[in-house]
C-alpha cells in the first residue's frame, strides 16, 4: 500500500510525514529524492544543459534555479519534464509497504494513481506564508510565487481521500495525521 501526503508549501506535510515516520512507517520523500538527484553528476550536467547559468563547479545553485522556475512558468515546465519522471519512478521502485510518501507535486507530477490513499494536509494561506516568511527567511513575494506554481487547494482536494485540516499547533497535526493514518 502506498500512501500520499500531499498539500501547498507550508502545509505541514514535511510534519505528517515525521509523524508517520515516528508510527514506524516506510516513508520517502519527493523533496529527498530530489536532493538524491542533484548529488548525480549526469542528472547535474542535465540541469547545466538547460539552465547553465545555475551550474557551478559541477553544484546546482539550487537558489539561482528557485528564482528562475517560479518566476516562469515554461522555465518550471522545462525542469519538471525532467525531475517528474525520475521522481515517479523512484516512488515505484519502493516496495515497501505500507509506504508514506511526501508528494508535494502530485498532480503536476502525475504521479496519483500510483496510491491506494491521498491525505491532504490543509492549512489557512496566511498561516502557511508566515510560516514559510519565518522558518526559511523567504520573502512575502517569493512565497506567494511559490503557492503560485502548485495545484491550487480545490484541485487537490478533488484528489484526496482524507483531509487533515492544520489550523493549530504542530501537536493538533499529529494527532490528527495519527488517527488518519490508525483508519488506514
């Protein structure tokens, strides 16, 4: 069985997947597969093919490249040919089971029909561009880019199973994610 947790940036699906990590779930993440990806030097000499610019001494300016694929949209479409598929056929190959993976672009990826269960975590817009403004030092622009560039909430729910709402405190969220998680 593989299970998706799915939601905007900032939703708190980096916190529902240690959750469910700490229950003794198999977990992954696309967010880690993608780190994995970027340490591959032929994945490397990829991403310097189309964006030269962002390639250094063999090392992605990971920042530089941020900036470029949210502010374009046919720059973040050129990237996503790329990562998507090798993405997706990561998640396949793991056989674990049952297996929790963060997904954070599960629609633009086409990656759902690959989970039995899609938890959404959703989570309030000003809550989540706080949250991004604080923890990672982003700027109020670059967040509202970023939630821009992702499936907007209605499209998501459309795809889930189950909805988590984070509304509350981190502690609210797992607990929610583990009654979910106990139905599954």
């Amino acid at each position: 069985m593989k299970i998706a947790i799915i939601g905007g940036i900032g939703s708190g699906k980096s916190e529902a997947l240690r959750t469910a990590k700490d229950l003794g779930f198999a977990t992954l993440s696309a967010d880690e597969i993608n780190s994995e990806l970027l340490a591959q030097p032929s994945y490397i000499e990829s991403i310097a093919r189309l964006f030269p610019a962002v390639v250094t001494d063999g090392k992605v300016d990971r920042r530089a490249l941020a900036k470029i694929i949210f502010r374009d949209e046919g720059e973040r479409k050129k990237l996503n040919s790329l990562a998507h598929p090798l993405i997706v056929e990561r998640i396949k190959r793991d056989s674990r089971s049952p297996l929790v993976v963060e997904v954070p672009l599960i629609l633009e990826s086409g990656s759902k029909d690959l989970f039995d269960e899609i938890i959404l975590v959703k989570t309030p817009l000003d809550v989540r561009v706080e949250r991004l403004m604080s923890s990672r030092g982003m700027s109020r622009e670059d967040v509202l880019a970023r939630i821009a560039s992702q499936a907007d909430e209605k499209a998501l729910e459309e795809v889930a199973t189950k909805v988590v709402v984070n509304g509350g405190t981190p502690r609210d969220l797992q607990e929610s994610i583990r009654e979910v998680l106990k139905t599954l």
